[in-house]
C-alpha cells in the first residue's frame, strides 16, 4: 500500500461525513433537535419499570373516574365484613341513591335492630369506603303484601270486612 493512499475505512469515514455532513456544520434547529430533553424515555431508564395489572387499573380507574361506583359496588358485596356474618344473613344492601344506602331486613325486628346500630355502621362505610359518599344509611323492613292486585282483586273499593 503506498503512503500517499489512506486506509480503505479511513476513505469510507470521509466519503460518508461528505454525504451527511459534520454535525458541527448542521443548522441550529437540528443541533436543537438533537440536544437531549431532560425527561425522555430511554431504554433502562427511570420509569421505565413495567407496572402491576393491579397499578394500571387503578390508575386508569383515577383517570375516568370511576372510584366512586366501584366503591359502591365494592361496599355491596363485602356488606358481611360490614356489620358480620349473622346480621348480613338477615340483611342485604339494595342500592345507593344520592348518598343513602338502603338496605333490605328480613324482619322489621331485623331493621330496627339494624337502626340502632346505624352510627357504627355509617362510621365503618365511611372509613372503609370513603369514595363511595355514602353519607346516610336506610334501613327497611320486608315489603307487606299488596291487595291491590292478584286473582281475588276486586275493582273499587271492594270489600272491607276482610278480618271481621
């Protein structure tokens, strides 16, 4: 190889820095595009980490909102933690309107026990479940029958000495 000749990678490096240019020699706004921005993503980096199902569905929960029925759906089906096993036997949670959560007793004896213990229940809700709003709770006896409707009903009045 004579002297006056340059090494075949050393010709390649030249040949391509003609090509592309020295990045010395590149405009301002590309010198600007490939300054580093603080906070990128790079492989291996911070942040990077993959996250639980768990975090992903909470996050994404947080985002749309959605804590608050959840709460509620959450608080529904753990009304046995609540108040305990044999008071949830013979009540059961039928729905949150405005912020009262009404719940269905087995008896009327059921329901006003139920209502004496409200505040602790009401406290417990709110420690528990604080996202759920739940600010009240009703208690209900067992639906009386209706004679207002069925095969023995009778249009108008009908008669009144049923008991007699």
């Amino acid at each position: 190889m004579p002297d006056s000749e340059e090494p075949e990678h050393i010709g390649v490096y030249l040949r391509l820095r003609e090509v592309f240019g020295n990045p010395g020699d590149r405009s301002a706004a590309a010198r600007k595009r490939r300054v580093k921005v603080e906070g990128t993503s790079v492989p291996f980096g911070d942040g990077r980490d993959p996250l639980g199902l768990g975090d992903v569905i909470d996050g994404l929960a947080n985002r749309m909102g959605w804590t608050s029925p959840l709460a509620r759906s959450e608080l529904m089906t753990s009304w046995a933690e609540i108040v305990g096993a044999e008071t949830a036997e013979h009540s059961e949670p039928v729905g949150v309107e405005d912020g009262i959560l009404t719940v269905r007793c087995d008896s009327t004896a059921w329901a006003t026990q139920l209502r004496l213990m409200r505040a602790q229940v009401t406290t417990t809700i709110a420690a528990r479940y604080p996202e759920a709003g739940i600010t009240a709770v009703n208690f209900a006896g067992p639906n009386a029958p209706s004679w207002k409707r069925g095969p023995k009903s009778v249009p108008g009045r009908g008669p009144r000495d049923t008991y007699g």
